[in-house]
C-alpha cells in the first residue's frame, strides 16, 4: 500500500514538473514574440520567429525528460522490482531452476 502511495506521490512530482517545463517555454515564446513585435514584426510573423529561433519544443521536452533521470538506472530499478515481484507470487519455480542448475 505505502510503495502504491510512493508510486502515486512520484507521478504527481513528475506531472508537475513536466507542466511547469511546458508552461516556461510557453513563457519564453511568448516574451521573445512581444519583443519581436516591440520590433516591428507583425503577431503571426513573431510567434513564427519566436519559435523558429526556440527551435523544437518536443525535442526540448524531451532533453528535459532525459535530464531529470537517468533512464537506465530506471530502467533497472523497475526490473528489479517485477523480478521480486514475481518471485513473491510464485516462489517454486525459481527455486526449481535453481536446483537444476546444481
């Protein structure tokens, strides 16, 4: 029940973090379009440079996520845990295989 609610607690961690990322480039576009404007530059024609000059945000969210955790270290940490897991639901077949190896 605790590892549900650390699971869960985690998760929301993350959403959040991921939503206040989205809304800082959001920002940022928006304050690089009204400085652009500030220049002369019509509403469209400075969104459109406000994100071509930002580059790609899906790439940037994704650097982010990247960033934020080491994937692979996940990666184990989430295999370890389906291991135990299923070692806890039925621990005659590990045990089994572990004969026959001897």
């Amino acid at each position: 029940m605790e590892d549900r609610a650390a699971r869960r607690s985690s998760h929301v961690q993350t959403q959040t973090k991921r939503k206040r990322f989205c809304r800082e480039i959001k920002s940022h576009l928006e304050l690089e379009a009204d400085e652009l404007q500030c220049e002369g530059f019509s509403e469209d024609e400075a969104r459109r440079r406000a994100r071509v000059e930002f580059g790609n945000v899906q790439t940037a969210q994704e650097r982010f996520y990247l960033n934020s955790r080491v994937v692979w270290f996940d990666n184990l940490l989430r295999d370890i845990k389906f291991a135990i897991r299923q070692l806890v639901r039925n621990p005659g077949l590990p045990s089994l295989q572990f004969s026959c190896l001897l």
